[in-house]
C-alpha cells in the first residue's frame, strides 16, 4: 500500500502538464530540516499518519535573490542575506504548516503556502519575509533582474 501511494505521488509530480494543474490543498505538518536559501527549506512533512516525506519546499508567488548563481554581486549579497534571515524564521526543528501544495518546475520540490506555526499560532512566512524587503513576486520568464542595478 505504501509502495502504491508512493508510486502515484511520483507519477503526478513527474507528469508536467496534469502535475501543473493538481494542488492539495492540506494542511500538512512538517518540521524543517534546513534552509537553502531565501525561498526554499527542506522539511519532514508528514503526508499521511506514520507515513513521512523529506521535501523541498519553495514559498508559493515569490522569488528571493539567488545564492548560488546570481546575475551581480548585489544579488549574492541580498540572497545571502534573504538565506540567514529564512533560517531565523525555520529554524531547524521548527513546526510548519504547508497549504495549496503543488509541484515546482524543478522535479522533485513542491511549491506551498507556509506557515511558521509557535505556540498554536501560524504566521506566514512568505508574509514576514515580504515585510522584511527579500521577497518580490514571482513572475515566470522574467527578464528584468530586480535585484541588480541597471547599467
């Protein structure tokens, strides 16, 4: 049984055109396991009772700036910056709730609402980090770099 659910979780991530349009709507619990940069966290998310996925987990309509191959060094500087700011807020062992969970472009992450849940309250993290200035919306095939000064 196990074996079968796993294999059709497989097959809707893997599929890219049926996978875009399927979102679960949760919530599922998770606690995270470590940040790797200013938008995205692995985290232990339990899918069903006893039944647990390590997942990397992308914040839902927005982009933080890149780390690893940024377009300037402004970009490295924010992302670094947008990456120990994300670990304040998750850190290791920190309980979230993950809702209108969908796959990413990139095989094998989700793309979730998130929220950072401490003493039976949950605040959103896209929200805090948005308030903090290392979020923008999101916008496919973008070609203006917001975070790189214009020559």
């Amino acid at each position: 049984m196990k074996m079968a659910f796993l294999a059709s979780m497989a097959l809707v991530f893997a599929t890219p055109c049926a996978a875009q349009e399927q979102r679960f709507e949760g919530p599922y619990v998770g606690t995270v396991q470590r940040v790797i940069d200013g938008d995205t966290f692995v985290a232990q998310v339990e899918i069903w009772p006893n039944l647990n996925s390590s997942v990397s987990v992308r914040l839902r309509g927005v982009d933080a700036p890149e780390v690893l191959r940024p377009g300037c060094e402004e970009e490295r500087l924010q992302g670094t910056l947008a990456r120990v700011e994300l670990m304040e807020l998750l850190p290791e062992g920190q309980r979230v709730e993950l809702r209108d969970v969908g796959p990413d472009s990139f095989f094998g992450r989700i793309v979730a609402d998130v929220d950072r849940v401490a003493d039976e309250r949950a605040f959103s993290v896209t929200i805090l980090m948005e308030r903090r200035g290392f979020l923008v919306p999101y916008e496919r095939n973008q070609d203006i770099n917001p975070w790189c000064p214009v020559d």
